[in-house]
C-alpha cells in the first residue's frame, strides 16, 4: 500500500516544477507519470475539453497506445458532469461492464480494469479529466483519491497559468498589430475590415458587428459584420436594450450565457445563430460615442478582463481612426468643390 509520505513527496515534485524552467508540456506530463509511478497504475492521461466540439482532447499521456486514446472520443460536457455530480470523482472498478463509460470493447482490448476520473478545474469551471487505469481489478481507497485530486488540481493551474501567459502575449501582438494598421489608414473600408474580420478571427469569434449612432436619426445603423448570417443581420430594428443603453453610455457590457440572460432583444434570433455568449463595446473618438462593436462567440464563454481591455483599447483607436477618416473626407471633398468654385470663376476672364 503506499505510504502518505510518497504521495507528499510526488506532490512535492510537481509543486517544485512550477518554480522551474518547465513549460506547461512537461508539467502536465510530470503528472500523468506521478500519478503511474504513486499509485501502481498502467497508465495515466489528461484530456482537456474541446468546447466548440463538445469532445475530450489528450494533451498528456502514458502508457495507453494510440489506437485507444483516438478510437471515439467522449463526450466532454457529459462525463465531466457525471464526474462532479458523482461528488468530485469517478471510480469504475469494471471498466469492461460500467454502463456509466462508453467504448467497452476498447477497454477491454486495451486490457483495462479499473478506472478513476477526478476532474481538473480553473477558475471553478471543469475544463478537463485527470484519469488513472489499472490493469487488475481493484476498488481505490479515500487517500488514493485525494492524491489524483490534488494532482489534477496542479495540473488545472499549469494549465491556466500557460494560457494566461499565451493570451497575454497574443494580446499584445494583436494590439500592436491593429492598432499600428488602425493608425496608419483613412480608408473606412480598411478600417471597418480590421474591426470586424481581422480582429474576430484574431480571438477567435464567431462572428463582429458595428453599428455606429446616426445623431441626426437617433439609430444605430449597420456598417460591418462578418462571420453574421443575412437573416440574422436583418431580423429587425435595433431597440436600445439595456445590453446597446449600457454601451451608448460608454460601459463594456459582458453576456456570458446568451441561453438564460433577459437583457438581450432577440435571445431567440442569437440561438439559432448559434451564438452563446456576446460582448458589447463602445466605439469612443475622444469622449464621444460614435458606435458599438459586438462580438459574438459560439461558445459559452466568459471574457476575461485582459480580452476585455483589449478590445476596448482598439475599439476607441478604431473610434478614432473613423474620426479621422471622415474629416480627411470631408476635407477633400471641401477642397474639391473650392478647386470647383476656382475653375468655374477661371472662366469669366
């Protein structure tokens, strides 16, 4: 039986390796090893979930060939469900039987017995599994699940901490980029362009919108969408909802769950757009209002705050550089007509 002491020493191991060079890959495969090596296993894998598919990714691995780690991949939404629902684990003691897993026969040609799942969180959402395999029968005791537990848990903020970094370094090259290419054009079109596709296949979105305030109307009018379906680009007038007064007022407006906020003018319209979550913007030049930027994603999501600056930040810079666009505009145009008035005077002499 393993002694506690080698479980403190394992978990020792993998708190150390935070404070090292390692990046997320070895950390993460430092635990499915621990998680071997402790506890007598045949093998030990991480998934992560792959939301837009609603199906569990390995991303570290050992001891399970590649057939069965790629033969049908399960459901992720439900076996996390089923994982904290069971009271934060999972324990099969006949992997080959258990109505409650899937892939039976996989199982048992991959010489599995028992199993136990606990799952691996960030920021209190279950973003994955942390799952051990023995080849023999056997039941796992309290102490057993506390360990995989806290290994998951580190492996949860390897996780998280990589992405953070990851998303912070995108971040910056994505403001640097736009903002560089916002700066440098008075052409709208471009503008409109960078705001919309550019920046949402950049963070990943399914789909930006901008309407900007027509003072003399009192409306919002459509300017530039992309990723947007006609019927849902034109599925009727825009009211100022709380979501659209908020923004007009100049405030970064978050709907994290499109299916149950009562905010949202067409929530109907949005779902069957497929659209899950939404992220309202103001578009500023100076202190003004001009507009707002939507941003649409598919999946149910909260945008975290470092996302939500950036897209504020490049949201007044395109604010700006639309101000600027339509002075030159109106400047040339001016100029034209002075040239005009010249020419037309040129003729009395």
């Amino acid at each position: 039986m393993t002694q506690l002491s080698e479980y403190l020493t394992a978990f020792c191991r993998v708190s150390r390796a935070f404070g090292t060079t390692l990046g997320k890959q070895e950390i993460l495969d430092l635990i499915v090893e621990s998680a071997i090596d402790t506890m007598d296993g045949k093998a030990s894998c991480l998934f992560l979930a792959d939301e837009e598919k609603d199906v569990f990714v390995p991303v570290a691995g050992k001891g399970l060939s590649e057939n069965y780690l790629h033969a049908r991949p399960m459901q992720a939404r439900k076996v996390v469900d089923e994982v904290l629902w069971e009271g934060g684990y999972l324990s099969v003691y006949d992997a080959a039987t258990d109505p409650r897993l899937e892939n039976h026969e996989e199982k048992k040609a991959e010489g599995i017995s028992s199993i136990l799942v606990v799952p691996v969180m960030a920021k209190n959402k279950g973003i994955g599994v942390l799952s051990l395999y023995t080849g023999t029968p056997r039941d796992f005791s309290e102490d057993e699940i506390s360990f995989l537990s806290a290994l998951a848990e580190q492996g949860g903020m390897a996780i998280e901490q990589a992405r953070l970094f990851e998303r912070l370094n995108h971040n910056s090259r994505v403001f640097a980029e736009f903002a560089a290419a916002l700066n440098s054009s008075l052409d709208i079109k471009k503008i409109f362009h960078v705001l919309s596709a550019d920046l949402g296949e950049a963070l990943g979105m399914k789909g930006v919108a901008i309407r900007l305030l027509n003072k003399d109307k009192g409306t919002l009018e459509m300017v530039t969408s992309h990723g947007l379906s006609d019927g849902y680009l034109n599925k009727g007038p825009i009211r100022p909802e709380k979501c659209v007064a908020k923004a007009l007022q100049g405030e970064t407006v978050v709907v994290s769950d499109v299916r149950t906020d009562d905010r949202l003018q067409y929530r109907d319209a949005a779902l069957k757009e497929g659209i899950m979550s939404t992220l309202y913007v103001p578009i500023k030049a100076g202190e003004e209002v001009i507009g707002i930027m939507r941003l649409y994603s598919a999946v149910q999501r909260e945008f975290p705050e470092d996302m939500v600056q950036l897209v504020t930040a490049l949201a007044h810079q395109g604010g700006l550089a639309i101000q600027n666009a339509s002075m030159y505009l109106l400047l040339q145009e001016d100029k034209k007509n002075l040239e005009d008035d010249i020419w037309s005077h040129k003729s009395w002499f």
